[in-house]
C-alpha cells in the first residue's frame, strides 16, 4: 500500500460508517460489509465532493467491488 | 429563470398533516430489522416520525383544511381573491385539476380563477412564483396557493429505500398585492435530461394500467415496486441537490443583493438531514439558521414542507416583524425553485392533523 492510497483510504473510513465500523481493509469486498447500502454510497458522494470536489455518481460508487476500487474511483 | 416582482407580501400561512403516526424505528422492529441499522438511518438521515393521510384523505382535502382555516382567519385578504393554484403531484382525478374542485368546495365566485401546476418539492417557490407574479402583474389583489401531495401512498411498501421517508399535508399560503412591499426575487431552474431520476413510470397516458395486476421486482438492493409505484434513484437526486440547490441559493441571493449576515433563515425543502446539513454547509450558512428538523416529525412532506418549515421553526419571528428568508425548493422534474424575499408580519395558523372521518 502506497502513503497516499494509505491516507486516502484512511479519510474516507473516517466518512464511511459502513466502512470504519468493520475491520474492513483495500482488498475487503464491499458487498460483504452489513453496512455497504444506499446510504454508504451517499456517503462516498459526499466524501468525494467535499474532500476533492469530485461529483460521482451512484453508478460509479456501486460498481467499485473492493476498498481499492473505491480508492481508486477518488485518485 | 430570473425574476423580480415589487408590490406583493405574504399576508398568511396554514399547514394541515396528515392524522396518522409512522414511527420509522419502532416499524422497522416490528417487522424484525436490526435495532443498530435502524438507529443508524435514523440518525443520518432523519427518519423518526411522520404524519400521513388516512385511507379516503388526500392532498386535496388536506388543502381545503389549510385553505378554509387561513381564509376564515383572514377576511380582508379572503374578500379580495383572485385566482387559486394548487400545486401537486397526487390530484384527486386525471381530469378535473384539484385547483378546481377546491374552488367548488370553498365556494369561490365565478370571477376567481383556477389551475395547477404540476410540480412536487420544488412546487411550492414555483406557485409563489405565480401567485406573485399574478399580483404584482396579472391584475390580482389576492391569490390563494394551495401546495401538498399524499407521497405516502406513491411508494411500494416494500421499497426501503424510498418508502419510509414520506409525510402528507397540505398547505394553503395567502399572497396580496401591497405597493409598499417587495421585491421579491425567484430563481428557477428545470433539468428535464434526468427527468427520470425521479419518475412513477406507468399510470400516465404513456404507459396507461393495463387489465392486470402490477407486476412487481425486485432490485439489486433488494427493494420490491412496481411501475405505478414512485421511484427515486437516491444518489442522483443528492447529486443534483447538490450541485444545483447551492448554484441557485448563491443566485437568488446575489439578486436581491444579500449575502449570508442579511438573510434571517435559509429555508430549503426538508428533503431529509443528510441533504440539507450536505447542501447547508455548501451554502456556508450557520446551522442555527437552516432549519432541518422537520422532517423528523412531519416526514418528507413535497411541497408543503417549505411552508411547515416557516410555519413551525420561523412562526414566532413571522408573526411578529420582518423577516428575510431564502427558501429552495428542489426535486421532480428535475426542477428547483429558490425565492428571496422579506415576509412577516403575517397570519400564521398552528399545524394541525385532518380529522379522520367520523
């Protein structure tokens, strides 16, 4: 894991309720995660558009299948 | 659009809800749900209690409730009406509009007239749009605006995503003509290319009911309706909220020339507190100016809310002295509606549910 993937996952933990409430790591599958539903991906959104002005949308969110795809969609 | 009109004020405002408690957590336990989920969405998004119609009420009645009670409290206004505009989503009939058969049932002269419009959360700036442009250029001394819709019933109760969020009432705003008063600005904007962002797919003259039952599946989240049932696409509406609601707030404002210290309350429709604390901290308002309980006792009430909101958390400060309020109204179509304008003193009546039926 590289420092800045390290810190983008971190923060997006620290929004993602879904995600900091598991022990959920990069290569974690979302879909498995009890939390991982509508509300996390709003969620993401909101990370995304506050954290880096990103607008994404729900189709790009839902289609990530691990932490990393997550990471990967807000490099 | 822009739009700037002198000479109308707010003369009153009344809500009437719908008499029936849902309670979100105590329902989701009932039917076996996680305690800790529940709690979760209720705290994130705001979903407690709301208040829905009962069997056989609609939006209609709901209005003639609001509309009555205001007129009555209201004579001098009332003795000078113009025209009605009823806004909704849910009217009693496909043909005739709410609009009039709510003249009938007030008893209105043939000299007053009638239309709806079309709209759901953005509806209510949208009627305030017409209503003051009717008065301050359509010859109109005073214009009744009726906004509400029974949302609650537009949802598959098997939709968790979209059916727990939904209130019912019916709002009734009295707007007169007064050459001491004004301006009022309106920003409104419309996105008709996500138009199905938000849609009952069937039911219309597009795709009429069939002879047959609706056929009902399942998504990939598992939520269950069918196409007479209201569908939102949750993550692209909070896009949309997001991006167009602060652009339309910064836009109205800039109009009227204020910036956020000249403004008493940012008012926005009372989607839920996810949308409005997101969209509030955007728009760098201080949370003790944007008021976003209501949902957590009324539910998302469409075009009403923006109504209950002042009603409920500016009502004392409405009653009694000027008050300088943006209000936005987002939602189906996609369409939003942002209004600037000072309102108060001014007739506001308490909240109160629709009787049931005896």
């Amino acid at each position: 894991m590289n420092t800045a993937e390290e810190q983008r996952w971190s923060a997006l933990r620290a929004d993602v309720d879904a995600l900091a409430a598991a022990p959920a790591g990069l290569d974690t599958v979302l879909g498995q995660l009890p939390q991982w539903d509508s509300l996390a991906v709003l969620l993401v959104i909101t990370h995304a558009e506050q954290t880096y002005g990103r607008a994404l949308t729900g189709a790009q969110v839902r289609a990530c299948r691990t932490g990393r795809d997550l990471v990967a969609l807000l490099s | 659009m822009q739009t700037t009109l002198a000479a109308v004020r707010l003369a009153g405002l009344a809500v009437t809800t719908g008499p029936l408690v849902r309670d979100f957590v105590a329902e989701g336990l009932a039917a076996g749900q996680d305690a800790a989920a529940l709690e979760r969405v209720a705290r994130t998004v705001g979903l407690r209690r709301r208040l829905v119609a009962a069997p056989g009420q609609t939006a209609l009645d709901l209005c003639a409730d609001a509309a009555a009670r205001l007129l009555a409290a209201t004579p001098e206004a009332a003795g000078r009406l113009d025209a009605v505009i009823f806004v909704t989503q849910t009217p009693d009939h496909a043909q005739p509009n709410n609009a009039n058969l709510l003249h009938g049932r007030l008893r209105l002269a043939r000299t007053v007239a009638a239309y709806d419009v079309s709209l759901g959360c953005s509806g209510w700036v949208h009627g305030l749009q017409q209503a003051a442009l009717l008065c301050a250029h359509g010859g109109a001394r005073a214009v009744l605006l009726c906004a509400g819709d029974t949302l609650s019933r537009a949802t598959n109760p098997r939709d968790r995503a979209t059916d727990p969020l939904f209130g019912d009432a019916g709002a009734a705003t009295l707007v007169v003509r007064d050459d001491t008063a004004g301006p009022w600005c309106f920003v409104l904007g419309a996105d008709g290319s996500r138009a199905r962002v938000i849609e009952v797919p069937a039911g219309g003259a597009r795709a009429p009911r069939g002879p047959g039952p609706w056929v009902e599946r399942a998504d990939a989240e598992g939520n269950v309706r069918h196409p007479g049932d209201l569908h939102m696409d949750g993550a692209e509406v909070f896009n949309f909220t997001l991006r167009e609601v602060p652009a339309a707030i910064a836009e109205v404002m800039a109009l009227a020339g204020w910036t956020e210290p000249d403004v008493d309350a940012l008012v926005m429709h009372q989607a839920n507190r996810f949308v409005l604390s997101s969209v509030g901290r955007k728009c760098g308002f201080p949370a003790a100016k944007t008021p976003m309980d209501l949902v957590e006792r009324f539910g998302n009430q469409s075009s009403a809310s923006i109504p209950c909101a002042l009603a409920e958390s500016l009502g004392a400060e409405l009653r009694s002295r000027p008050t300088r309020i943006v209000a936005c109204g987002f939602g189906v179509g996609l369409s939003w509606g942002a209004v600037a304008f000072t309102a108060g003193p001014l007739t506001i009546l308490p909240t109160v549910p629709l009787p049931l039926s005896p």
